[in-house]
C-alpha cells in the first residue's frame, strides 16, 4: 500500500503511541517555517486525488468504461 502522508514532504509522522515523537514533529512544524509550508502546499496537492469527483473519473475510467467498451 502507497502512503498518503510522507514524512516531511507532505506532513509530519509518529510511530503510533509515540507521544514524545508527535509533539517534537508539532514542535518541528511551529518552528520550521519553510517546512510546515511545504506540508501545507504539498498537503493539499496530495488530498486533491482523493477529491470524489477524482476519485468517481478513476472509478468510471477503470470499471465502467471496460465494461462499456466490451458490450
């Protein structure tokens, strides 16, 4: 599976129970101008593939339309 969230190119990451480790990536993103903007910039690049009408050409290209094209 291809991760959503890559650390320090789209957003920041913790292992999981990692208090410590979430609150020095917060920490890292208050203080890191530059970075917590390209998380931002890169952020919502990332989330617009998974925007529904994305997600319904992928599904329809990939499905419906072999299936269209068959019959």
């Amino acid at each position: 599976a291809v991760d959503v969230i890559r650390h320090q190119e789209n957003g920041c990451l913790a292992e999981v129970e990692d208090v410590d480790g979430l609150a020095a990536a917060a920490s890292r993103l208050i203080d890191d101008e530059p970075l917590r903007r390209q998380c931002v910039e890169r952020g919502y690049d990332t989330v617009q593939a998974y925007d529904w009408r994305a997600i319904v050409h992928a599904y329809y290209e990939q499905v419906y339309r072999p299936l269209m094209e068959q019959g």
